[in-house]
C-alpha cells in the first residue's frame, strides 16, 4: 500500500471488478488495491487478504481492563483501607465483578475502534486516490481497482484495453514508477 | 402489500445511485417547517431543563419533592426509564446484527442515535440528584489527596462504571458504523463547507480493502460486545434497588425483569420517533410495514415477559410469608395511597401490547403510534412503583409518609424530553439515520439470494 | 410563620434570614458577652479567668424558675458561652434530669428577639427616666400604685416585698400566672383549714391513683415524680414487683402513657370519680358512712370498685392526686381519699411560693381596679399577662396613667405599656428561690446580661428607693439573714441547700367539708379541656423554634395547636384531623383544626393554651390560637362548648401520623404476668433476639464495644431526650413546610403506637435512633466510604466525605437518617452562640444521624488518656440517656460485665427491632410491660 498508484480504473458493479482483477491477473499483474462503497462478497478471497487479527488486540485489551479493575478494588479494600463496611468481609469478591465486567468491557471496545482504524490506515485525510478525476464516486456506486507502479507486469495500454473491455467506467493513468 | 419477507424489508431495487441520493440527502434537503417548530419548542425546554438545573444547584434538592423516607424519587424514576430507552438502540443494531437480521439495517443507525441521545439524558440524573453534585467525581477511583477512594461494595460505583461505558461503547459503535457514510458525505455534499466538515469526520475513509476488512471485524466485535453490555448495564442499575433491604427492591428477579422492560421501552419509543421521521422523510420504501410489524412483535413479546415479572413478584411476596413484602406487594401497590399509578401501569403495559396479536393493528401506524406513548408512559410507571412507592411504606410505621413531586421536578422531566428531542433533530438533520452503505449491501445481498432462489 | 400555599423550601430561607436581620446587631455584644469583662470590651483572653481553658468547657450549678418553682441545672459553657443545660443531680427538683422545655432555656438566652434596651412609648430612653416613674410610684406610699409579679419564691423578693408592705401600705401586690397553684390549695383549705400543697412520696407507693393529674409531665415537681414513679417499674423478670398506676384522665398525657390501666373519662367526670371512690371506701368503712351514698354505677362502677380494692389491699402504700386544673371540690375530695386510706405517701406542706393560696393570686381586683381607672402607676414585673388573662377579665392596661413592663421578651404585655426595661433571663440572673418541695435553690448568672436587663429585685429595690448594688452583692449581702444555716459558697458548688425543704405539717380532714353528693349538673353534649402545653407552657416558651418544631409526645403536632377529638367522636362529627370546627365557651368563639387522638374522651375537645400568640416575636407570631380565649375564671379549663363544623382545613405539620402496629412486632408489650408464666409471650420475646444465620464472618469486636438499652416501660414520652439530643449536636430547625414534607432533621424520634385494641388505647412509646447496627445496611451501599463503622462499633457519618446520594437512608430499615436538604444551618445571628462547639455543623446536601453522642465518648477517652487510667467508659452519658427524667436509656460496652447494657441484654424481655433482618443493631430495647390489675384483666 505504501509504494504510488500507477493505474486507477473505476467499475460499476463488485462483480465486473472481481472479474477485471482476474483477466488482469491472467495478464500477470498482481499488486492491485480495490476501494469500493460496501464491502463485496468474495474480494477479500480474491485478493488474498487474510481475517483480521484485530479481535486479538481487543481480547488482551478486555483481560488488562478487566483484570486491572479487580486488582485496583482488591487494593482499596484491602490494603489501602481495609474499612469495616456494615460487617462485610473486606475481599468482597461478588461486589468486585461488576466494575470489572464493565471495565473489560470499554478497554474491549476502544482497542476495537482504535485499531480498526490504525490498522484502516486512518485517519489520513490526503490520499493520492483523492487526486483521480471522479474517485468521489467510490462512496456513491464506483467500485475502483488500482494498480501499483511497483506492480513489473504493468503495462499500461494492455491493462488499459483490458480494462475498458472489461466495460470500466474510467480508467486513469497516475504515470509509472521510473 | 406484498407478503415476501424478504422483499418488503427494502421495496423496489433502487441502484446504489439511488440509495446514495435518497438517503444522503435527508442533510441538505431544505428543512421542513414541523421540524423547525418542533426544533423551537425542543430548544425551549432544553432551556428551561438548564433554568431548572441551576436553580437545583443553587438552592438544594429540597427543591424537589424527595424526603425521608422517600429520599429517592423522580430523578432516579426518569434515570432508569432513560437508560432503558437505550436499550432498545443497542438490541436492535448490536444484537440483531449477531443474530444476523437484516430487517435491522434499515433502523439500526436510528436507534443507535435514539440511545446515545437516551443516556445521555439518563446520565444527567445520577449527578442532578446528589446532594453535593460538586463531587460526583468522588465516585470514580483517582488517587485523591485525602487518600479515599470509592467504595466499590455500593451499586452506585457499578452503575458510574455501566453507564459511561455504556455511554462510550455506544458512541463508538456508532461512529464505526458511520464512518462510510460521513465518506459519502464528504464526496456529495452540496457545499464546499460542509465537504470538508464531513470529510474531516471521515478521517479519510476510501472504502479500500483494508478498511473493509478491519471495519467489518471491529464493527462485529463491538456488536458482540455490545450484546452483553447492553444486558449487564440495566442489571446493575436493577442492583441499585435489589443490592437494598427493602420491601419492594429486595428482589432477585430485578436484572432480567429490568432488561426486559428497558428493551420492552426502548422498542416503544422507537416507533414513537420513527413513525413521524418515516413519514417527513419519505422513507417508506426502506422502512416498511414489515419492520413495524416486527417491532409490534417484539413489544408483545416483552410485554408477556413484563407480565410474567409482575405475576412473579406477587407470587413470590406471598410465598415468602415475608409481612412487609406481603403488605408492600399485595396490600399497598394495588390498593393504597398510589393505586391508581398501579392500574395504569397494568392497562398500558399488559393490556395495550395484547392488540399486536392483529396483524391489522401491528400495521396500523396511528394504533402502533399511540400505543406506543402508552408503553412509555406505562414503563415510566413501573420505575414509579418500584422507586417511590416501595419507599413510601417501608418496616416501620412510624416512618411511613408519602411523595408528591413539585413543580421543579415536573419541569426537570419536560426538560429532558426537550433536550433529547433537540439532540434528536439536530441527528436526522446532520447524519444520514439511515446507514447507506449497509443498505446498498442490503440490497446486494437481497439480490443474491433472489436469484439463488 | 408560613403559609401552606408558600412553595416548598422558601420558609426555612425566610426564617433564617428573619433570625440573621434579627440577630446581627446583637451578635457583637453577644459575643463580648461572653468575655468575663464589661460588654463594652471586647477582649482576647490575655488574661484568662484561671478556671478557663479554652476548648474545654466549664460546668456551674444554677437554677431554673417557672411559677417560682426551681429547678435545679448544671449549665455547660465554653469560654463563658452556656452552650447546654443539664440537670443538677444534687437537687430534688431535677435528680439530674431535666423536662424538654430546660433544655431549649440555651437557646432562649440568644433569642434575638428579646428586649435590647429601655424604651419609653417605643422610643429609648434612660434608667433615670424609669427611676422618675418608680420616684411617682412611692409619692403617698404608693396610692394607685399595682405591682403585678409572676409567682415567685425568691427570698430575696421575699424580704423586699416585706418591705414594701411596711414603707408602701397604699400600693397592691398582685401575682398571675394562669397555671400557677390554685385549685389545690383552695381545696385544702377546705379541708385542712389552710392552704397546703400535697407532697407525694412516689418511690414508696404500691399504687397510684392519678386523677386529671400529670405527675410526670406538667406538675411543678414533674421530674422527682416521674424518677420515682419509674424506679418502682424497673422490670427484671416476671417475678420483678411493679407498683401500679391508674391514670384517669380526658387527654393523653405522658402520665397516661406510663399507666398500668388508663380510663377515659370527661373532665366532669373526674369528680364523680372521685366521688364514687371515696364512696367506695365509706363502704368499706374507711370514711364516714354518710360519703357511701354516692356509690357508682353503670359503666364506671366495674373498675372503681376495683380500683378501690386495689387501694385499700395497698395497706396506705398508696397515692392519689388530682390535678390542677380540678376544681378545688376535687381535690378536697381527694385529700378525703388519702386520709381514708391513711398513706404513709401523701403528706401536706405550705408552698414555696410566696403568699400562695392567697387572693394576691388573683388577676380580678388588678382587672377591675384598671378598669375603673384607679391604677395610676402600673409595674407589671416578668409573666405576660396580656396574652394570659382570662378571657373574661382581660387586663387593660392601657388605662392605667402609667404602666412599666420589665422582662426580657418583646410580649404583648411590653407592646401594651409605656416604658419597657429589658429582663433578664434565669442564665443572667443573681437570686435564691426554692424548689416545688422548698429546696433553697441559688440562682447565679453564667454569663453578663446581653442587653444591660435589670432583676425584678433591682427593680423592686429602685422602687424602694435603695442604692443601687450589683445583684451579687445584694444577694451575697441577704445570704446570711435568709440562710443563716449554710454557706453561701457551697450552695452556690452545689446548686442547692441541703436538707432546706419546707417540713410537712400534721393535718386532720375535717370530713363536714366534704358535701356528700351535690346534684351534678347535666353533663354537656360536648366539654372543652384546655392545657398548659407540654413545651411551651402558658406561651412563655412559644418563641423558641426548638420546642416549637419538639413533636406534640402524643399528638406528634409540631407548629401548631390543635384541638384533640376522639376517632369516635370524629366519626360522629363527620372530621378528620386538620378539619377546622368553631369551638364556642359561654358566647366566645374560636375556630381550631382538630386532630384526631386515639384515647382521647368521647365527646371532648382538648386544646393546648401558648400558641395564637400577636407579641413581636416574629418565630411565635401566627403559629397556632390562642386557647385563654375561651378561658374564663367562672369555668375554669373545663367547660361546655358548642361544636360548629366548618369546611374549611389545614394541613398539619405531624411527624408520626400513623397510631397502629400493622400487626408488625416493633414494639412487643405483655403484662407483668405473661412475662413471668406465658410460654407464648415469653417465645415471642425470645424470637426476637439472639444470634441469626449469616454468611458473614464477624468483625472482632474487642476493647470497649458501645451499646444502647431503653427500657419502654420507664418511657412516658416525654421528648426531654428528642430535645437534649437537638442541643447537644446543633440540630437544625426546620420551619413547618419542610416539617409537612416529613423533612425534620431530629435525630432521635419518639415512635408511639396503640399497643392494644380496645378503645382506652394502650399507648407505647419507642425512641427510635440510629440503632449503630453492627451489620449496618446504611454502609455498604454508600459509594464513598462517607459512613463506615468504627473499632468500638459505632456507625460513623464522615459529613465532608457525604456526596448525598440517599442511598444509606433508603436502605435503613429504621430510617433514622436526616438529610440536609437545603443549607438548614444558621449563619449568622446571636443564635449561633447557642451552638456545641465539640460537633460539626452540618453542610447541605450531606447525611447526618445520631452519632452515640461521639463526641463525648471521645472526650472521655481523651481525659483518660491525660489520667493516664485505662479506658472503660463508664463515664460516658449520651445526651439523651443523660437528660432521661425515668433514667430509662443505658449505655455502656458490651465486653464490660458489669454495664446496665451487658445486664439488661439478659433480661426475658429484651428485644431488637427488626432482629429478623439480620442488621444485629447495637440498640436493644426492653418490652413494655404493665402490671395489670388481675380483676381488670
């Protein structure tokens, strides 16, 4: 994702995209980047991405908050002032559970947002995508395909044609990689 | 009316074009002039609930009807039935989406706005009704130069904990879900202005396969996250009152029966918003019949499991033998000093429900509306009875007096109908409520499996 | 005060500021008051008085004065401030206790309304224009010169109205007050030949006869009574030996709650009643055969007959009395009854005060002289006899040439007269006046007069034209000539002369007297009793806002009188308490909420006077009617009176409105012999005490563990402890629309309940404080740690860690939480000084409760400490055990076997409130018990 955009052609539909990705893989490209409206079925598959490994950051997030929470209320109680509280027992671990539950709950949930957005690359609010001529659309019906200048098997007038045969809407030439 | 189940959760196939138009458009399309009245008379009460507030804090609570032995009265009533309006947000776009349900896409990012804008009015009472509100941050652990810290043993810490996180997780959701759309807005807003405002928000949103992939994932998280969120924060603000010894808090059944009956609210108060901005909006092909007819659905469902709670409690009174249960649940809640509030509550929780068994009634907006305001009020009631009439007749005689709410406590609860009302269209004025990505993939998926069959 | 209609929390705020506005101007000299210099000065304490440490507070004995019966105090004050008043245990009159109304006298002392300077028609004036004035008063030996005084005993006045007699023949003495001792001596004047006062000996009688008699609550000698009385009720186990009382009266009275069996009847009816008993014993051949003619019948007869048995079984180990608002036929009878019965407990005795039972104590000559234009000097000496003068013989002082009011509150008398010399109140006072029983009590001031007040000696004195001397030296100087027996010295340490009471005197009935049965008249369809309030007496006491807010010990009435009906005449009448009735005597009529009151007589309206008052005192101003408008000297306080319902209401302001147990077990009573051979009763007692499961360890509860016990039979609900427990931890007042909206802040309450079903309605009195629960529900729901329980097992409020969330009061099964709901405390104003600097004063919004007076306990810890002797705390009191006139309140540790507490936890009927929730409170109580009359069952 790094390294410039060579080639940015937009579709109409997920499914020419996922088609035109194909042909262009036939013709030994390989370093394609799609941006599309909603997420479409089979892409990820087709690119090759991998399942997120997000949900890892979140549970190690939920097991610091959580834990963290019990710890701190066992130190108040306990160490900190171990007060005789209407005869209850100074561990009162029934007590303890439901800060701790919440707190798992919103160290969980910002680990979540955060790293989807850390890992989404955001927030960047400049990207060259933003510079090609009707890329608005990629939020409205235009489903984009991108070709990466370090891509070796670009070529721009076969990737051209097949994209326009393919029926792409516009296809844009950002200049290749010297 | 069609009857494909699939079809009339969205009518007609419009192009991802049309969504986008449609939906997007509710931001710049000129406003309507209910909106700007309703808009003015939300402002006015938003004043007057901030006129109220202040005049609390100057003066003392004595300025509401609260005494001993009813230290508790309408502040924590209009807390808990706020905090359960929200509820009903969470459950529809967190627990749905787990259980996969499509029909929830089209209402879900209502809801969700309905329940930020819910806690926070419910979150404005915990810290109204304190006796020294300057100190509210004593409830939180910091480490204090005094050297004290909260002590957790009370429900009250719990309940700070729920409903922030409560609170925060549900602005997050919301945001995660609405980042694409603010994306939209950013690349179809009319003004140069708000294309930058919006684009801001956006964070630079462009769809790309990455952000998919981990917004997919976070987004599903939070959602299950959400699930048992959202059942953990009304148990613990039924702790409040079942952690207690009295006659009338002193109840196990409290977390579920809480639960229950803030989905059984919120699920109201979603028809009574929902009904009127359908209709200003011209929603009508992608919120159909179908969803208020599954929303009926659902209301009876928790009405049944509200009828069960209330069977439950005067059963069990009785069969404790406990003397101040008996005489709190069977003796003085349907016939003492406040019967009237008990028998209303039982007409609009219990009876009013039983209409959606009719198909006819579960489709007819006007019936569905105000039955809807009797549920509400109906779920307000309910709180009543638990919060001020189980204090009003506690162990001893002697101690015995009732509660009469005074004009300020009146005014503080116009108040937050106002302010969430203000808050409330100012949403439908600024966000899309409708999520437009979700339902252009909506539609996808609905066209898959058409041609499938 | 306020009107119902104001919205809620606006009164207190006006009341306060009332007070600060008020008290400004005099806060400054209040506080120089407090120096031991000259107003004037105001003066660090450079050179302190060698006795003072600051911080720590210094005790005087002195004495109280009402009707000119002394009670004897220990007065507490900090830096020379008296912040709290105590009783004196040395004396007779108060055997270390005191009555409710002693217990506000602190605050009376700052009472910002009391009169500031000499004025002459409103305008100021000096101390030589009021010497002119007494010059005039002595020109042809005081011709057309009236001196009106309260009754007083004081030796001092004694010997200057000696003098006054022989340099003055012209001029007139007059002594008033309406509820000084009439009827009883004129009564024995009829049947001994002079005027004597019954003296009762109560700890040697078995039983006890009271006859419309209050002993324990208004009788001069209330508090010796009521000591007496209880210590002859102390029950240990069934085999315990009890005396027994009989109360027979129309209104409840703390009496009547005290009694074993209580009749109601109406105020004619008592005597008939005591008639018929005497009647009873001619019968049994202890009076002459002639008085058994008046034997009863119809319902009365059963339990005269009875009751008679029961005395005369009692071998003269008995007391009857009537009280004093019987006519003197009653008590004439009465005196026959005693002597019948030959008790060794009643003896008779001449009055303390002086020339009492004389017609000098009757308002008509002075009325009738003003009226027709005789009196050209008037001197009206203390009392406020504007307001107290019997409806039909109203005072008119306005005819008098010149009339002089000195006291030390703006009354309706001082608005009425020319020129006003402020008084001085019993805390500023130099005197020597005897108790009920005679006891030479000396009076001697704990702090300089706040406003420059004059005595009514130095008063008197200037009148005679003496030189003027300090009233030390005027008493120090008397001392000798009028108690050549002790030393002035040592009366002064010890608040009392040992052995001074006035000597009983032999006495034979002289039976002619007694006409055997006069024709009764038709009785009434309706009978009007009027009552010297509980609190504020004839009215002297109604502009202070502590006994104004002390709930009614029956009624729970606070701000307000009412007058009392019976549920059944209620019923009849088609009322409900707060329904306003005209209440019409001999063509006066006076329109009264009524307030319904079980036990009360059927067709009787009780009405308590000292409200309804106009002076300028703004806190007594329009609280309540005043009830003397119905008073006429020809019927006496009880009368006919016509009833007209209207339909009108007010609200009133009652802390406890609720009478019935709910079939709840918060106050088990039994009889002495269920307690002694019932297995139920005995089981019932026992559930409700003794160890409970639990799933909670214990807490160990080692060193000195503090506990409560109250004994409810000891408890006549007397509210002396709800108002000892107000001064001691600076308890606010909070005006009567907080009241109505149940916001009062006492820490203790008197919870009473009618314990049985018939219609006398068997009343029992519960106090109810924070119960220090050692598993305490109030904490562990408090989110700050703000109320916590300490090592000696008191449950502790930290106001400044308080947030104010409620929730400790809403899960105390007892409710004995206060919330500040507004800023309750006073600021500013000279009332403040009344304050007890060693409590907090409490912040709005935050939680207070009954602390096991702390702040005691931890000064006794402290001076152990200094002692350097180990800590057992049996010298800690609570305020309100301390104050308790049946000493039914115990305090002491649990780990210490030798306490009361420790001891009384073994007894068969004590018991816990709510045991059954498990709370393990600290405060344990024992059962009502009564020692039924087996033939009354």
């Amino acid at each position: 994702m790094k390294d410039k955009i060579a080639l940015a052609a937009e579709l109409g539909t997920g499914e020419e995209l996922k088609r035109c990705i194909e042909t262009l893989r036939g013709l030994g490209m390989s370093r394609f980047e799609t941006f599309t409206p909603y997420e479409v079925e089979g892409l990820e598959e087709l690119l090759g991405v991998r399942r997120s490994w997000l949900s890892w950051i979140v549970l190690a997030a939920a097991l610091v908050g959580g834990g963290g929470a019990y710890l701190l209320e066992w130190w108040i109680n306990v160490v900190a002032y171990p007060l005789d509280i209407g005869g209850r027992p100074l561990h009162s671990a029934p007590a303890f559970l439901p800060i701790m539950f919440e707190m798992a709950v919103l160290f969980g949930s910002a680990a979540a947002l955060i790293s989807a957005l850390v890992l989404g690359g955001l927030p960047t609010l400049w990207h060259p995508m933003f510079e090609v001529e009707g890329f608005r659309s990629v939020t409205d019906d235009g489903f984009w395909l991108a070709i990466h200048a370090s891509d070796a098997a670009l070529d721009r007038a076969t990737a051209t044609a097949a994209l326009e045969t393919a029926g792409a809407r516009r296809v844009v030439w950002l200049g290749a990689s010297p | 009316m069609t009857v494909d189940a699939h079809d009339d959760v969205l009518l007609g196939r419009p192009s991802d074009h049309e969504v986008n138009e449609q939906l997007l458009s509710t931001t710049w399309r000129p406003m309507t002039r209910g909106w700007k009245i309703l808009f003015a008379i939300c402002s006015a009460f938003t004043v007057l609930l901030f006129a109220l507030i202040t005049l609390t804090f100057m003066r003392g609570i004595g300025m509401w009807g609260v005494n001993i032995p009813n230290a508790w009265g309408f502040a924590i009533i209009n807390f808990v039935w706020w905090i359960g309006i929200g509820h009903a947000g969470t459950f529809i776009s967190a627990i749905m989406l787990v259980l996969e349900q499509n029909w929830r896409t089209s209402i879900n990012r209502f809801t969700e706005g309905m329940t930020l804008f819910a806690v926070m009015q419910a979150g404005l009472f915990p810290l109204l009704h304190l006796g020294r509100p300057w100190f509210a941050y004593w409830l939180f652990p910091y480490p204090s130069v005094m050297g004290t810290w909260p002590q957790v043993r009370s429900a009250l810490p719990w309940d700070a904990a729920a409903v922030s996180t409560y609170f925060l997780v549900s602005l997050m959701f919301w945001y995660l879900g609405l980042l694409p759309d603010l994306a939209g807005l950013r690349d179809r807003a009319p003004t140069r202005r708000r294309r930058i405002i919006y684009g801001i928000c956006a964070l630079g949103w462009r769809g790309s396969t990455q952000q998919w992939r981990h917004h997919k994932v976070a987004y599903m998280l939070l959602a299950g996250i959400a699930t048992p969120l959202v059942v953990s924060v009304h148990s613990i603000v039924s702790l409040d009152f079942s952690i207690t010894a009295l006659p009338g808090y002193h109840s196990t059944i409290f977390p579920p029966f809480f639960v229950a009956g803030a989905i059984f609210s919120g699920f109201a108060l979603v028809l009574t918003l929902i009904i009127p901005a359908r209709r200003w909006f011209k929603l009508e092909n992608v919120i159909t019949l179908r969803h208020f007819d599954l929303m009926a659905k659902m209301c009876m469902v928790m009405s049944w499991i509200a009828i069960y709670s209330y069977v439950a409690e005067i059963f069990l009174a009785w069969y404790s033998g406990d003397k101040f249960e008996i005489y709190q649940q069977i003796m003085y809640r349907p016939f003492g000093f406040y019967a009237w509030t008990f028998w209303t509550m039982i007409a609009c929780n219990c009876l009013v429900p039983q209409l959606f068994w009719s198909r006819r009634m579960r489709r007819n907006l006007k019936v569905l509306w105000i039955a809807s305001l009797l549920i509400n009020l109906g779920m307000w009631l309910e709180r009543f009875e638990i919060v001020v009439v189980s204090l009003s007749r506690d162990f001893l005689p002697s101690s015995w007096h009732t509660y009469m709410p005074t004009w300020v406590d009146l005014g503080i609860l116009g108040g937050t109908f106002g302010f969430f009302g203000l808050l409330f269209l100012l949403f439908l004025r600024f966000v899309p409520f409708v999520p437009v990505a979700e339902i252009k993939q909506m539609r996808g998926e609905l066209e898959r499996e058409e041609a499938a069959a | 005060m306020t009107t119902p209609t104001q919205p809620i929390g606006l009164d207190a705020l006006s009341r306060r500021q009332f007070f600060k506005l008020a008290g400004i101007g005099a806060a400054a000299a209040g506080i120089a008051g407090c120096s031991s210099r000259p107003a004037r000065e105001i003066l660090p304490y450079a050179a302190r008085p060698p006795e003072l440490t600051p911080g720590v507070a210094t005790y005087y004995a002195t004495s109280l004065v009402q009707d000119g019966h002394a009670t004897g105090v220990i007065v507490e004050t900090h830096e020379g401030r008296p912040t709290k008043i105590e009783g004196n245990p040395d004396h007779p009159a108060s055997l270390g206790a005191t009555r409710a109304i002693e217990q506000a006298a602190v605050l009376a002392l700052y009472d910002p309304q009391r009169t500031r300077a000499i004025t002459d028609r409103g305008t100021p004036a000096g101390w030589a224009a009021i010497e002119r004035v007494l010059a005039d008063a002595r020109a042809e030996h005081g011709r057309g010169t009236h001196v009106l005084l309260e009754p007083t005993s004081s030796l001092v006045a004694g010997e200057l109205l000696a003098r006054i007699r022989a340099t003055l023949p012209a001029a007139r003495v007059t002594f008033w007050a309406p509820f000084a001792a009439r009827a009883s001596l004129a009564g024995h004047r009829r049947v001994f030949g002079r005027p004597l006062e019954g003296r009762l000996a109560l700890h040697e009688a078995d039983v006890i006869v009271a006859l419309d008699a209050d002993l324990a609550g208004d009788h001069p000698f209330a508090l010796a009574h009521a000591r007496h009385l209880a210590d002859r009720r102390r029950v240990v186990d069934g085999t315990s030996r009890m005396n027994r009382l009989y109360a027979i009266e129309t209104s409840y009275s703390p009496t009547g709650i005290l009694a074993d069996h209580r009749f109601r009847v109406r105020p004619s009816e008592i005597e008939l009643v005591a008639r018929e008993l005497l009647a009873e014993l001619a019968a049994a051949g202890k009076a002459p055969p002639e008085l058994a003619a008046a034997r009863a019948s119809g319902p009365r007869a059963r339990w005269i007959a009875a009751i008679a048995r029961d005395l005369i079984g009692a071998g003269g180990r008995t007391a009857i009395v009537a009280g004093e608002r019987q006519p003197a036929e009653v008590h004439a009878l009465v005196a026959g009854l005693n002597a019948a019965l030959a008790t060794t407990c009643v003896t008779y005795a001449p009055s303390a005060v002086i020339e009492a039972g004389e017609a000098s104590h009757e308002l008509g000559p002075l009325a009738t002289a003003l009226a027709r234009g005789e009196v050209t000097t008037l001197l009206v000496v203390g009392g406020n006899p504007s307001y107290t003068a019997p409806a039909d013989q109203g005072l008119a002082i306005d005819r008098a040439e010149r009339s002089l009011y000195l006291g030390a509150y703006a009354n309706e008398t001082a608005a009425a007269c020319h020129y006003v010399v402020p008084g001085l109140h019993d805390l500023e006072q130099w005197d020597v006046v005897r108790a009920a029983d005679g006891t030479i009590s000396p009076q001697q001031p704990m702090i300089e007069p706040l406003f420059d007040g004059r005595s009514a000696c130095e008063l008197l004195a200037a009148w005679l034209g003496d030189k003027p001397v300090t009233a030390r030296e005027r008493v120090e100087a008397a001392w000798p000539r009028l108690v050549p027996s002790a030393s002035f010295h040592q009366a002064l340490a010890r608040g009392a002369v040992r052995d001074s009471a006035m000597p009983a005197v032999q006495v034979g009935v002289a039976w002619s007297a007694l006409t055997p049965n006069p024709a009764a008249p038709a009785p009434a369809a309706y009978e009007l009793e009027l009552r010297s309030h509980p609190y504020l007496y004839d009215g002297r006491h109604a502009n202070n806002p502590w006994l104004l807010e002390l709930p009614d010990p029956i009624t729970k009435l606070t701000w307000d009188n009412a007058a009392q009906v019976s549920p059944r005449t209620a019923a009849h009448l088609g009322i409900h308490s707060g329904d306003i009735v005209a209440l019409t005597v001999a063509g006066r009529a006076l329109e009264v909420p009524t307030i319904v009151v079980p036990g009360q007589a059927d067709a009787t309206f009780t009405l308590y006077c000292g409200f309804g008052r106009t002076g300028t005192e703004g806190v007594a101003r329009g609280v309540g009617v005043s009830a003397f408008r119905l008073w006429t000297t020809e019927l006496g306080f009880a009368a006919p009176v016509e009833v007209a319902v209207t339909d009108r209401h007010r609200t009133l302001a009652i802390t406890q409105g609720h009478w019935e147990l709910e079939g709840r077990d918060q106050l088990p009573s039994a009889t002495l012999a269920e307690l002694g051979h019932d297995p139920r009763v005995r089981s019932e007692l026992a559930h409700q005490r003794g160890p409970q499961p639990t799933l909670l360890g214990k807490f160990p509860h080692t060193g000195v563990q503090w506990a409560m016990s109250i004994d409810l039979t000891t408890c006549s609900g007397c509210s002396a402890c709800v108002m000892a427990c107000a001064a001691e931890n600076n308890t606010p007042v909070v005006g009567r629309q907080q009241v109505l909206n149940s916001r009062e802040m006492h820490w203790l309450r008197l919870d009473r309940y009618v314990t049985g079903p018939d219609e006398d309605a068997p009343i029992a009195v519960e106090p109810m404080a924070c119960q220090h629960c050692e598993n305490a529900p109030c904490e562990y729901v408090c989110p700050v740690e703000a109320t916590t329980h300490s090592d000696d097992g008191l449950n502790e409020m930290t106001y400044n860690r308080c947030v104010g969330t409620r929730f400790c009061s809403n899960n105390c099964p007892y409710k004995v939480r206060r919330f500040n709901w507004f800023d309750f405390k006073q600021h500013s104003g000279l009332q403040v000084l009344a304050r007890n600097p060693d409590v907090t004063v409490r912040d709005r919004g935050v939680m207070e409760k009954c602390t096991y007076c702390v702040q005691r306990i931890r000064r006794a810890e402290i001076d152990a400490r200094e002692a350097g002797r180990p800590f057992q705390g049996h010298d800690v009191r609570t305020a309100c055990q301390q104050v308790c006139p049946t000493q039914a309140i115990a305090f002491g540790s649990l780990n210490d076997a030798t306490t009361a507490v420790t001891e009384h936890r073994t007894r068969p009927h004590d018991y816990a409130v709510l045991h059954d929730q498990g709370t393990v409170p600290r405060t344990h109580y024992l059962a009502r018990i009564r020692n039924r009359n087996p033939e009354l069952g």
